[in-house]
C-alpha cells in the first residue's frame, strides 16, 4: 500500500507561510504541517489548527534561524544578545559539542518549546526539527526523551536516496552531492536507534535535497518513484516576497512549491498512481513492526485519502 504524507514545515514561521500551508491543506493535496514554537506567526497557526481538524499537525523545534522561547540570559550559548538563534548550522554543530553546560541549555529551550506548543491544547503527531538538528548526536537524546514524554511515535531520519533522486531532478548537483554525503554521515545508525528507541521514522522521505525547490514537475516525477510503505515529502510553503523568507531562506522557491501543492494535475495523478495521502495519525502500519496485520496509527482515525480518478 502506498502511503504519502505531504508535510509543510515551518508552520508559524511567519503569516504567509501559515496562509500557504493552510490553503494547500483546504485545496489541494498537503495533509500534514510541523508547527514551529518559535515561529514569529506562531498564536496564528495554532489558531487556525485548532480550526483544521483534516490537518495533521506535529512539533518543530527549533535551535536555529529564529527567536529563542527562553530569554537570552538563560541560553547565552544558544542565542544572541537579541534572543535570537545562530544562522549557520555548521558553527552551531561545533558549538554544541564544545561549550560547556549546552546541553542542558538545548533543553531547556527545547522543553520550554514543547511546553509552548503543549499550552495550545493540540496533540503533537509527530517531531522534528528545524534543519534537522535531531541528527546531531548532541541534541538527538533530548529529542528521544521529550517524545516518548508525549507518546509521539513518529521522528523523521533526514536521509535521502541519492541516485534515485538524480533520475528525477540534477539540477544543483555539485550541492546535491555534498548535502546527501554530510546527512548520510550524520545518519550512520540513526534509523537503527530511532527504531530501536521505539520511535517510527516514514520508510523514505522526500525534500532534503531538493529543498526549496520541489515545483510541479519535480512532484509528478516523484510522484512515479512512490513505493510501497509510508514515504513523507516535506514542503517549504511561502510567499517570495516575505521579508522573514527572504531573510532565512532566500535560495528558496516558497511560491513554486505551493503551486505543486495546489496542481489538480498531481492531485489526478495521485490516484490514478494508487497512493493515499495520509496524515500521521492515519498510516496504516503493515511493516515488520506488527503481526502483519492492519493496524491503525492512533489519532482521528480514519482510512488514507486517495485523489479521484
């Protein structure tokens, strides 16, 4: 059976992005959003999920490219004068092995995110984390333990498959080639622990090499590679012209990327493929964790979601 959870990042990060995930949620074929505590638009986006039960809507926390929850005299390694986080995930990587004391900052911080998102009375579905810094062997033991403090099942492990990937798109290939090397290095082992710890990670995911970047050609393409199993794309939502964007993410292509969501020709293309878009709480797991019997994800409930023919 195939299973694909489209998924926004960034939720709250700003009100464009919250009205582009919201919309590819309402119109189109997006099923799944991770809402980020310290997003700048965060009050709208919790708002508006409370509001959107067909939304699926999980935690991002965040240590990188926005305002901190705690103030900076309690996390001085985490965060400038302003509060806000550092912008270079390599230097930040570094920092966190050698500062003394940083872990229990990262957790701190992190805790007060769960909380923060906690207090909006949604019910997390998944975890992860802004540029995927659950991989970092520093930060990835807090993760595992604010999750299973939750009860969420589902951790995504940024990997990707190189060459598959290249059949679909080689565009950017020079940083392609150095994006999946630094994630494959980081990811030696992590799905085997996030497996072992309990957690389930989707069998493949989509996005970290093209992200940014995933329009409509590229998600039809895709769209021909789905197998069997759970696979998640994930989507950077947006408007181009939001100066929070542009500050973040200026390499990105947010309006193409809502374009994709919103094609009826992929929606059409969907079903006529065979693949049901799902939310977290409604994968239906038939992997070797179970009897091999159907066994629905707790959550609403209810059958995956496949396009008309």
């Amino acid at each position: 059976m195939k299973q694909l959870i489209i998924t926004g990042d960034d939720f709250g990060y700003s009100r464009t992005v919250n009205n582009a995930i919201l919309r590819a949620c309402r119109e189109g074929l997006l099923t799944s959003a991770s809402l980020m505590p310290c997003g700048f638009d965060f009050e709208h986006a919790a708002e508006q999920a409370r509001q959107t039960p067909e939304l699926s809507v999980g935690v991002h926390l965040c240590l990188l490219q926005g305002r901190a929850v705690l103030p900076h005299a309690v996390i001085p390694a985490l965060t400038d004068a302003n509060g806000d986080f550092h912008n270079n995930p390599l230097a930040a990587g570094v920092r966190f092995f050698l500062i003394p004391g940083v872990r229990r900052q990262i957790e701190r911080e992190l805790r007060a995110q769960m909380a923060k998102f906690l207090a909006t009375g949604l019910r997390p579905t998944h975890l992860n984390t802004h540029m995927h810094l659950h991989a970092h062997p520093v930060v990835f033991p807090i993760i595992a333990r604010l999750a299973r403090e939750q009860g969420i099942r589902f951790l995504r492990v940024p990997r990707e498959s190189l060459f598959p990937h290249l059949l679909i798109d080689r565009r950017f290939l020079v940083s392609k080639l150095a994006r999946g090397f630094f994630f494959w290095a980081l990811c030696i082992g992590l799905n085997r622990k996030v497996r072992r710890a309990g957690f389930r990670p989707p069998d493949a995911i989509h996005g970290l090499l093209q992200s940014g970047h995933l329009d409509e050609t590229y998600l039809t393409r895709l769209f021909r590679q789905v197998g069997d199993g759970v696979t998640e794309v994930y989507f950077h939502p947006g408007d181009d012209d939001d100066p929070i964007l542009r500050r973040w993410q200026s390499g990105y292509n947010h309006a193409a990327e809502t374009a994709a969501l919103l094609s009826p020709r992929v929606k059409q293309l969907a079903g006529e493929l065979g693949i049901h878009l799902v939310g977290f709480e409604n994968v239906i797991q038939t992997s070797g964790e179970t009897d091999g019997t159907e066994v629905l994800a707790p959550g609403r409930g209810a059958a995956g979601w496949a396009a008309p023919d």
